[in-house]
C-alpha cells in the first residue's frame, strides 16, 4: 500500500468523486484510508486543524507542544502518523520541526466527502 496520494484531477485535487456521486473502487478507497484512519484520534485531527489554520502556512512543533496535555514524544509520534498518511510535510530548522499541510491531500478529503 502506498503512502503517496494519487491525484486524478490537478484543479479540485481530488482523486475520487463525492461518495454522494460514485462508490470508490479499491485503489481510491487505499488511498483515502489512512488519511481518514490518521484523522481518527482526537489528537492528530487537533493537530491538523492547528497546522491548516496556523498563519503564514506553517507551524513549529515547539508551538504545538503546549497545547496538548501529552509529552513531546506522544505528539512526535501523532505528527510521524499524519506526515505518513501524507497529510502533512515538515522540514527541521536546527532543532525545530516546522510543519505544513499538503493541501492537494486536504482537498482530496474534503472532494469525497462532498
């Protein structure tokens, strides 16, 4: 199963087409999957939500720590979880992760649902 979201239509970014319109097939159904399993704990959807809304498109990890009542691994590994799922993409700077949505991903998401 790969990791790497398959994108059908470069405007919309959507691989599928509204669940409302069309079932998925298989390949389409691997490719949301684990975007949609990632967005399943309250922790990463949060975090998610922080990362897409934060200004200038990106956000530290050492900003997104404090807002959780878990310890820095715990929200490393929550992060690893939706960089793997391909919902989001982070780049260190000296000690510091910055991470960023991929919004061909949450376009993808939100195509489907439609």
């Amino acid at each position: 199963m790969s990791n790497q979201l398959v994108v059908l239509d470069t405007v919309s970014g959507a691989c599928c087409a509204p669940l409302a319109d069309a079932a998925l097939d298989a390949g389409q159904a691997e490719t949301l999957a684990p975007m949609f399993k990632a967005l399943g704990d309250p922790i990463r959807l949060r975090l998610l939500s922080m990362i897409t809304s934060a200004q200038g498109g990106e956000m530290c990890v050492c900003d997104l720590t404090p807002a959780f009542d878990v310890s820095g691994p715990t929200i490393s590994h929550h992060l690893k979880v939706l960089r793997e799922a391909g919902l989001i993409e982070g780049d260190r700077r000296g000690t510091w992760v910055w991470y960023r949505p991929l919004p061909e991903a949450i376009r993808a998401l939100a195509a489907v649902l439609k």
